[in-house]
C-alpha cells in the first residue's frame, strides 16, 4: 500500500506520447544514469525540502535536479505539482557557467502545455 504522505515522479509526455526527459536519461552511460537513479529518489524523499548541491531554484516553479558524472555536468529540469507529485519537464547536458535561457524556457512551455491538458489539477 502507498503511504499517502510519499511523493511520486511524474514525466512530462508531448503529445506524441514521447517523454523527453526519459529519452535524454536513455542516451546517458550506465553510471551517469545510477546517479540519476539514486538522485531522483533522494529528491522524492526530500521533496520540498532537498537544497544544495542536490537541487537549486532556477524562477517561479522551475527547479533544476544538479549531477555530475565523468566531469559533464547534468540538469534535470522539474516543478512541484499538487497532490504530492515531482514533474520532470527537460534534460540536458550543461556546457556553461549559468543555465541557458532555452533550457529554462523549454521546460516552461512543457509545464505550460502540461498544465494546459490537465496535467496540474
């Protein structure tokens, strides 16, 4: 039985039924990916409570989930919904100081989109 207090993961799917976030997760190596497994679930326990270095707020209801693997530095955008529930929304690999500003927007036109065909209730 599912403890009501425990929070789930969620992936955002387009309307073409394809996860994006799932596919950038496919194309990573076995280890990168076993490090994302063990911080996706560190961020399920945690919640709204997980901080630095584990996750950071980018603005509004964007948070970035942070990993590091082989000396690439990985983000996982995502956002809190009601009922308890983490939305991941993009991924991608990081090759600058700050994150780019098409990465944030990508993930709030998927959260928007989400939101839109009744996702967020």
């Amino acid at each position: 039985m599912v403890d009501s207090s425990e929070w789930s993961i969620v992936f955002y799917v387009d309307e073409n039924g394809s996860s994006p976030v799932r596919e950038f997760l496919n194309t990573l190596d076995r280890l990168t990916l076993a490090r994302f497994d063990w911080s996706i679930e560190q961020l399920r326990v945690r919640n709204v409570q997980a901080r630095e270095p584990l996750v950071r707020h980018l603005e509004e209801r964007i948070w970035e989930l942070r990993r590091e693997s082989n000396t690439n530095i990985y983000r996982l955008l995502y956002t809190f919904l009601s009922r308890r529930r983490i939305l991941f929304l993009h991924g991608f690999q990081k090759k600058t100081q700050k994150t780019p500003r098409r990465e944030i927007e990508t993930a709030r036109q998927r959260l928007e989109d989400f939101m839109q065909h009744g996702g967020g209730e």
